[in-house]
C-alpha cells in the first residue's frame, strides 16, 4: 500500500488509486440504494474507471449490464444492492468497506481474468482500480489463483462476458443523446416500482387466497372435532351480544337514574347553599347593625361624658352663684335691718305724733269740760281706744319685724320645723314607693316590649324569608323558562324570510343541538321542513354582531319604503301595548309594518344580514330571549352592578326609537320616563298602570322580573328593562343577592 502523507493514511486513500460505485445492470439506475455522500466521489473518478473497464474488458462504457440468473456474478450484484438485507428500494444505504483491487494485464488474455477477478469477489459496492498499468501480479499463474473455478462456470462466464461485450447502453450509445438523464433515470425507477408493485400484490392475494383455503380447511377440521358448527357459534356469539346490548340497557337505564339522583342532590345542595348565603347574608346584615347601634351606644356614651363634665362646669358654677346669691343676700339682710330700724323708728315717731295730738286732744277737752262744755263720751272711747293701740303697736311690733329674719318665738318655729320635717318625711315616703312601682312598672314594660320586638322580628324575618323564597323560585321559574324556549327553537319554527332583493319566503328556521347555528330550511306542500340534515341556509351564530329589533334595516326598508313603513308602524302601537293574539296572514308591502314587533335582522360581521317576521308574539319573544341567553347580551344595569363571566359576542337594540309624546297620558310622564319609553317602544299609558301595580306589590313582597312581565304584558326582555329603571329610580326596593 502507497499513501501520500499521514492524513491519506488516515482517511484510507492509496496513492493512485480512485473509488467508484458499484455497476448494476440496466434495468436500475446507478445511483440506487448509494450513499449520498458518495456522489462526488463517484463523479471524479469517472474517467479514470472507464479507462480501467477499457482496458480490462475492451468495453468503452462504465456500466455494464449482467442479467439476472444463478450465476456467482448475479448474485454478487444482489448482495452489492443489498437485497438480501430487507432494504427498500431506493433506501440511503451506508457505504461498503469491501475492495476490488483489479489486475490489468498488457496483452487481450487480461480480459478473462479480469472479468474473473470481478466475479470472485462476495460482495461489491466500491472499485479500487490501480491507476498505473502493468503486471502486477509477478507472472502468477492464472490456475493457481483460480483453483475452485471448474471449466462450466469459465464458460458461463465467457459467454457472459460476451454478452456484455456486445451490449450497447440504451442512453450512452443513442445516435441521439439523452437531454435529461435524470428524467430518464427517473422514469425507469417508476416503471420499476410500478413492476415490484403489481408482483408485491400478486403476491399478496395469493397469499390470502392460499390462507382462505387452509382457513375453511381449519375451521372444517375443528367442527369436525368439536362438533359444533360456525353457524351455531355465530348464533351463540349473537345471543351473547344481544344479552351484552341487554346489559348495556339496563346499565345505561341504571346510570341515568344514578345520574338524576346525583342531579337532585347537587340541586339540593346548591339549594341549601344558596340558603346558607342568604342567612349568612342576613347574619351580616344584623351584626353590621348591631355595629352601627354600638357606635351609636358610643356616641351616646360620648355624650353623657360630655353631659358629666357639663354637669360638673354647672356645679361649679351654681356653687360660684350660690357664693354670689349668699354675699348678695347677706348685702340685702343688712340693707332690709337698715330699713326695718328705720320704718320702728318712723312708727314709734308716728306714734308718738299720734299720741302728743291725742293728748292735746285730751287736755282741750278738759278745758273745754272746765267751762261747762258738754262732751261727747265716744271721743273719749275713741282717745282711750287710740292709746291702747299706740301700746299694743309698741308691744307687738317688736315681734311682727324681726330684725334677725327669724320668728321671735323660738318654741313656735321649732313647732314649726318639726311638722315640716314630718311632712317632708311622710311625702319622700310616699314618694319613693310610687318610684319603686314605677320601675317595677317601667321594666315590666320593657320586658313585654321586647318580647312584642322579638316576636315582630321573627314574624319580619320569616315574612322577608317567604318573600325572598318567591322571588327566588320566580327567577327560577324564568330560567327554566328560558329553557324550555331553547328547546322551541331547537325544534324549530315557520317565518317569514325578506331579503335583500326583495322577495318574501316562507321557511322553517330552527336552532342546532349544540346551539352555535341558526339553520333555515325549505317547507314542503304540508308545511313541515323538507330535510333538517341539510338546511338550505346556516348562520353560524358567533358570526353575528347586532340583533336588530324592527323593521328598519335597508331590507326592510327597500322592500316596503319607509314612509309606508313610519305610517304602518305608528299604527301598530296602541295605548294598551303592541302585542296581538292573532297571526301573521303574509308579510307585504303595505302590512309590513304592522308586524314591526314580530321582526328582526340579525347583522353578521361581513356585512350580510339575515331579515325575518315571525308568526306570533310568542315566537318572536322566543328569539330574543334565546338570543339574549346565547349572546351573553348584559343591559347597561346589568354592566353597572354585575361582573361578566363571559364577553358579550353581539348587542340587542331596536332600529330606532318610537315617538311617543303624542300618544295618551304621555304627558303625566317625567322626562326620564319619556325617554325610556320612547327608547324601549314602551306605551305612556302601559308603562303608569305597570309602574301603579308594581309599587303596590312591592309594599307587601319581593318584586322581580316575572312580576313586571305579569304586570306590564310585555315581553321578557322589555320586562326586564322595564323592571331595572323602577330599580334604579327607586320605584322598587333593589333585588337581594343570595
């Protein structure tokens, strides 16, 4: 071995020397089942191997063509395109280590033995051709290194050499050269797959032909055997399922009704949850009111503190006023002993005058009496009379003004004190037991009235129980409403359809099961929907934007025209309410109008729309409702006080608001009430008799949704508008959340 350096070592690449591919025969082409990778290596060493074959066999072409037999050479090649792995056809297969190493001789003998080297060989997927020409092989006897080969082979190998030699390639030796080689490469690699396909599939039918018979041979064997025929097995396999189907009834039966009594108890739990949050709710509101008396009880507290400390100033001060009232009073005592002095002094003075004229009196009567005058004897009395008085004064006067403010008879006002004390006595006495039966009184009062409290309480808290529980059961009662009317629609009903070019159809519209499509289908000379599994029409109902109540969209609009349409819609409101019992006869254009409450269009996100009349009020209730469940529609009210769980796909609104000033008792309404009229189609005097009604319930009950339907006579949804304005003007009593 020759190498140029340490790296050809290492890669394995001998000095003059070239790898190429193994050559196959013509029916496949040359790069099937090789490695990739060795496309390169294949294509610069062309040259050099077809200069090798050249010499080696006179053939001027770098393939060869062997056919297949039993040869050692036909199955060298087999094992060169690995069929005897199990490899697919056209598989990246690894490359071979295996080596040709090919001896060319110098004379035409070297044809032979060169063939014969090619066909000694196991397996072959690379040439090694020795660049450099001679004999290399050391005049070795041909015979002593091909001892096992016997004179047959040499000659089926001669005659195949022969053949090969004479063998022209169908692309290289054309008169006309191929264009596109790999077309052609590609072409014979179908037509080879296409040849393997059909024999794989021969044989796989004769195969499951021959595995038919030895089957029906099986099962004869065994029936034979056994003694029981195919048939009576079948018929024993068929009593077994329809026992099996049985079970499964019955089991599904079973598990239905396992499934309605767990359906039971978890309403009955969420019932006595929802219980437990409303007393819990009660329980709340009764200690936020007993927290609001206790602050109050603090304030009061607060108060009488502050009240104490009042009474304490006051003290202070009647005590500074009662010092004052004593300096005052004793200021006056002294000032009324001064003037008691002085009026003793001005009466003993005025007696004194008194008397002195007395005396006069007197001493001229005697002179008078002296001279022989006679004398009146009542004078004298009168004299006499005066002088007694003059001393009864002097005596008693000293006792009727005392100087010291105080009785001048000490044993009369002890006298005096003591009957007062024991009146004062006998009056605490007195006083004090009818205290005592007035507190007794007081607290027997206290007991009856919070006795008659409690009881009241408790006939409040049970009324208020009774109360909640009906409206309970009545929002209840419209959910399972609103139920129901899904189910309606999904058995579906007539409308009429008016679309966008003007024609008026009479369809069969229905909901799907799951409820995400709103389906429309032709009616047949009965009335019935002609095949509800292919609907003419879908909607699917995510796609919708806006329900429009009304006829007022351009369809609408363009079928009828809209002065037709405002004169027929004014008529169709009465001062009683727009609804009617009787059905939609046909939609034209002069009595489309008066079905304004029966219609809607629903707007999809494409701009298209879907224009409809129903045949009842009930029916067009039916689809707003649904649409307002399946929507997630949620009213202004609603967005302000609850959270959404859900985002809101589409709007419910009417086309357009309705005049109503003009119509009966209009003028008795607010100007918010006007409005919500107006906006919602509400007649003025519908609206007072639903208002008048309602506020009479709500004295003695719970008012909700079903009661202004029941009250007002209009639909679900008005109802509920209707019922959130009385909510948020006060009209009624806001709705207690469980």
């Amino acid at each position: 071995y020759r190498f140029d350096d340490g790296a050809s070592f290492g890669n394995g690449t001998e000095t003059n020397s070239v790898h190429a591919i193994a050559l196959g025969d013509s029916d496949r082409p040359v790069l099937l089942g090789i490695d990739p990778t060795q496309q390169q290596m294949y294509d610069e060493c062309q040259k050099h191997l077809a200069a090798v074959c050249g010499v080696a066999t006179a053939i001027n072409c770098n393939r060869l063509r062997i056919p297949y037999g039993k040869t050692k050479f036909t199955s060298m090649l087999k094992r060169a395109y690995n069929a005897e792995k199990s490899c697919a056809a056209g598989a990246d297969n690894q490359p071979t280590k295996t080596v040709l190493w090919a001896h060319v001789l110098d004379d035409e003998g070297s044809a032979e033995e060169a063939f014969h080297t090619l066909c000694a060989v196991r397996k072959c997927v690379s040439l090694v051709a020795g660049v450099t020409v001679g004999n290399v092989t050391r005049d070795l006897a041909a015979e002593k290194w091909r001892v096992e080969q016997d004179i047959v082979e040499l000659k089926d190998e001669l005659a195949i050499a022969k053949a090969v030699h004479d063998y022209k390639p169908c692309i290289y030796d054309q008169a006309k050269p191929v264009a596109n080689v790999a077309e052609e490469v590609r072409k014979r690699v179908e037509a080879i797959k296409k040849k393997r396909l059909e024999q794989r599939q021969k044989a796989e039918q004769e195969v499951e032909r021959r595995a038919a018979e030895e089957a029906e041979k099986y099962i004869a064997q065994l029936e034979k055997e056994s003694g029981k025929t195919m048939a009576g097995l079948e018929k024993e396999l068929k009593d077994l399922q329809d026992r099996k189907t049985a079970l499964e009834v019955e089991r599904n039966k079973r598990r239905e009704e396992h499934e309605k009594h767990l359906a039971k108890i978890d309403k009955k739990r969420t019932e006595e949850e929802k219980l437990a949050d409303q007393l819990r709710s009660e329980v709340e509101a009764l200690e936020s009111e007993l927290a609001a008396k206790r602050e109050l009880v603090q304030k009061k507290k607060a108060q009488l503190e502050a009240a104490s400390e009042d009474q304490a100033k006051g003290r202070a001060a009647i005590l500074k006023e009662r010092e004052e009232i004593r300096a005052t009073r004793a200021r006056l005592y002294k000032q009324r002993s001064e003037e008691r002095r002085r009026w003793l002094a001005e009466i003993e003075q005025a007696n004194n005058r008194l008397l002195e004229k007395v005396n006069e009196l007197t001493e001229a009567r005697k002179e008078a009496a002296a001279q022989g005058v006679k004398l009146d004897t009542e004078q004298d009395e009168t004299a006499e009379a005066v002088q007694e008085d003059i001393n009864s004064i002097k005596d008693y006067l000293p006792k009727l003004i005392s100087l010291e403010d105080v009785p001048a008879d000490p044993d009369a006002v002890e006298a005096i004190r003591k009957q007062l004390e024991d009146y004062f006595e006998a009056e605490k006495g007195d006083y004090q037991e009818k205290l005592a039966a007035e507190k007794a009184r007081l607290q027997e009062l206290q007991s009856q009235v919070e006795q008659y409290r409690s009881k009241l309480e408790e006939h409040h808290t049970k009324q208020k129980k009774e109360m909640l529980a009906d409206a309970m059961k009545k929002d209840n009662h419209l959910q399972s409403l609103v139920d129901q009317v899904i189910q309606y629609l999904q058995h579906g009903l007539r409308m009429y359809k008016v679309s966008s070019t003007g024609n008026v159809r009479y369809r069969f519209f229905f909901l799907t099961e799951d409820c995400k499509k709103m389906c429309a289908c032709e009616l047949d000379e009965n009335g019935m929907a002609v095949n509800r599994r292919k609907p003419t029409a879908t909607i699917v109902l995510k796609d919708v934007v806006r329900v429009t109540l009304g006829t007022y969209t351009p369809s609408f609009v363009g079928f009828a025209g809209e002065a037709v349409l405002r004169e027929t819609r004014a008529a169709a409101m009465r001062d009683d309410g727009c609804s009617s019992a009787e059905m939609t006869p046909g939609v034209t254009s002069q009595t489309l109008g008066k079905h304004n409450y029966r219609a809607f269009a629903l707007e999809l996100n494409n701009g298209k729309t879907l224009e409809v009349v129903c045949e009842t009020d009930s029916d067009w209730e039916a689809w707003i409702v649904a649409f307002k469940r399946l929507f997630n529609y949620r009213t202004d009210y609603e967005k302000r006080t609850t959270r959404a769980i859900r985002e809101e796909s589409a709007t419910i609104r009417w086309g357009k608001s309705f005049d109503v000033s003009r119509m009966a008792d209009a003028k008795q309404l607010t100007v918010d009430e006007a409005a919500f009229c107006s906006e919602h189609h509400i007649p003025p005097r519908q609206f007072l008799n639903a208002k008048s009604s309602i506020v009479a319930k709500s004295q003695n009950a719970f008012v909700t949704v079903y009661d202004v339907r029941v009250a007002s006579k209009l639909d679900l949804l008005r109802a509920q508008q209707l019922y959130e304005f009385f909510v948020e003007h006060r009209v009624v009593p806001p709705p207690r959340r469980a």
